[in-house]
C-alpha cells in the first residue's frame, strides 16, 4: 500500500503545477467551528455517502452546498473542515483569477481547473465568496467572457460524475443569479446566522483552547452574555486581544480582559442592521438554517414582524372610491 502522506504530497505538487487551483491545508475539523449543529450533522451523514457500503446501497455522489449568511459566521471555515472531516483534499477556486487578459484564455483556465479538481478526486472544491466573481452572470461590459465562464461552471456542477464536493460560501445572495440557486446545482443551501447564547460559548470554548488557557477559570456565562449580536470572528478577535493586553501587563487571560476586549468590539449587526435583517427575511423561506438555535436579534426580528403584521390586521380596510358613483 501507499503511504497516504505521500499521495497527498504528490497531489500538492500537481495542484502548484496547475497554476489554476490552491491546495489547502488545514488541522481544522468539525469539532472545531462552534454551533451550527444542522449543518454539521448534514455534513455527517452525507460524508458516509463515499464509503462502499453507501455506493452498494445506490447513493448517489453528494453534489455540494452554498453557504449563504452574515460574514465571519464560519462559512469559510466550515468549508476548510470538510475536507478534514472526510479525509479529503481540499482545493480552493478563486473565480476572479482564472480571467485572463486574451480571447478564450479565462474559458480554458476555467476548464482547465474542473478538470484538475476531477483528477483529485475524492475532493473538497472551496469556491470562496462565489458571489464577488460571478455575481449576476453578467459580460456585456467583457464580450459575454463573464457569462462563457460562469455557463461552463453551471454546467460542470449540473453533470459532474467524479467525487468532487463544492462548497460555494456567499455574503450578498443578491448578487446571485437565480441559475446558481436552482435545485441540482448544490444538495441543500444553508443560511449561516450568528450564534446563541449556548453558541457563543462553545466558540470562546475554541478559542480559549486554542490559546492553551484553562476554559475553567473563565465564565463563559458572563462572557457570551455581554456579546449578544457578535459573530464567530469577532469572538476570536476579542479571545485574542485580550491575550495581547494580558500579555503587556504581565497578568494572565481572564474574564475582565475578555469582557473589555468586547466593550471596545462594535458587531457587524450594529452597522449593518438593515441588510443582515433583509438577508434574514430572504433565508426564511429560501435555506435551511444551519443552526437548531436562533440568536437573540433574530427573534427580535420575528417579533417585531409579528407585530407589525397584528398591526396591519386590526386596521380598519378603506372603500376604494375608484368609480364611485357621483353624489
């Protein structure tokens, strides 16, 4: 048998060769992104679609998944997981820099990466903030090279027979066009919110770990109390300036130090109220939620339009006067 080691090994080497797709490498596993339990007992089941049992079975090949939400909620991360999860390589596309500047050159690097992901196969295909690259479908502005290139990846995605998993991630779903979200291109699309109470705390849990502190002598309670409406990177970021100032006053990472790091952390929902509330309304009714929990501000939100709603019904309903008779 061949040592796994060096089979991945010689996949790098062909994967630098290409020029056209980035291998990476990553020690991050399910285990280590916070919350989202839907998604990752999803990612569970369908990774057992690979094994020979499955296929004995008549499984078909799991297509892929579009994570659409807020940003730093770990859709990237969650992609990079995968892969390590399955024991697979997992290989990033990054769309805009397969355009080239001759005729027909942006169209070949396009096929020229499918086909290189297909001779990785079993594999992860991370195609990160799709919506920035191809977003719209347009390419009146390009001669149509947008449109050519974004067809030959809809197309490869509809009828793709080799083992490759896509894991598309997207901020702006508007930017969309409604051809990437048309069922048979990815097995499910989730939306990635912000983390609970009980979320947030299995993320400082991480976090505090990964700095090799002792999770005991922080109360996590308190902390992700005092962080309603923060996302998963600003944690981190809190976790981790809390561990600078810790270290320029000679003291220890504690629980005050967290709580400041946070005191000086304006969320994203703060600035960007109104279209994370829109991204929201839009999900409701067009993904799975990634998580079993809602967060605080979400609620607020279904309240509110409960509400409003209760409002609108109790309004008296005015005659309409369009050819009303004259009086």
């Amino acid at each position: 048998t061949v040592d796994p080691v060096v089979i991945i090994g010689e996949k790098k080497h062909i994967i630098r060769r290409s020029g056209v797709l980035e291998f990476f490498d990553t020690d991050n596993s399910l285990r280590d992104v916070g919350g989202l339990d839907v998604l990752k007992a999803w990612l569970s089941s369908r990774g057992r679609a690979y094994t020979k049992e499955a296929r004995a079975f008549g499984l078909p090949s799991p297509k892929g998944i579009l994570l659409v939400g807020i940003p730093g909620t770990g859709k990237s991360l969650m992609a990079k997981s995968v892969g390590r999860e399955w024991n697979m390589p997992v290989l990033r596309m990054d769309v805009g820099a397969l355009f080239g500047q001759y005729v027909g050159q942006s169209e070949a690097n396009m096929r020229k990466a499918l086909k290189t992901a297909e001779s990785m196969a079993p594999c992860v295909l991370w195609i990160d903030e799709i919506e920035k690259s191809i977003g719209g479908g347009g390419g009146s502005h390009d001669g149509g090279t947008t449109s050519r290139v974004f067809a030959s990846l809809l197309s490869w995605m509809q009828d793709k027979k080799e083992d490759v998993f896509v894991v598309a991630t997207a901020n702006d779903v508007s930017a969309l066009p409604p051809e990437m979200l048309r069922k048979g291109r990815f097995d499910e699309m989730f939306f990635v919110d912000l983390p609970d109470k009980a979320g947030r705390e299995e993320i400082l849990t991480i976090h505090i770990a990964k700095a090799k502190r002792d999770v005991a002598t922080v109360d996590l309670d308190e902390l992700a109390t005092r962080s309603v409406n923060f996302s998963g990177a600003e944690l981190e970021s809190a976790v981790q300036s809390a561990l600078f100032s810790a270290f320029e006053r000679g003291e220890e990472l504690s629980t005050s130090g967290i709580a400041e790091a946070m005191s000086g952390t304006v969320p994203l929902l703060t600035t960007m109220r109104e279209k994370i509330d829109a991204l929201r309304t839009w999900a409701a009714t067009r993904a799975k939620p990634a998580s079993s929990r809602i967060p605080e501000s979400a609620v607020e939100l279904r309240e509110q339009k409960r509400r409003n709603g209760a409002v609108a019904a109790r309004r008296p309903v005015m005659p309409s006067i369009t050819g009303a008779p004259e009086g």
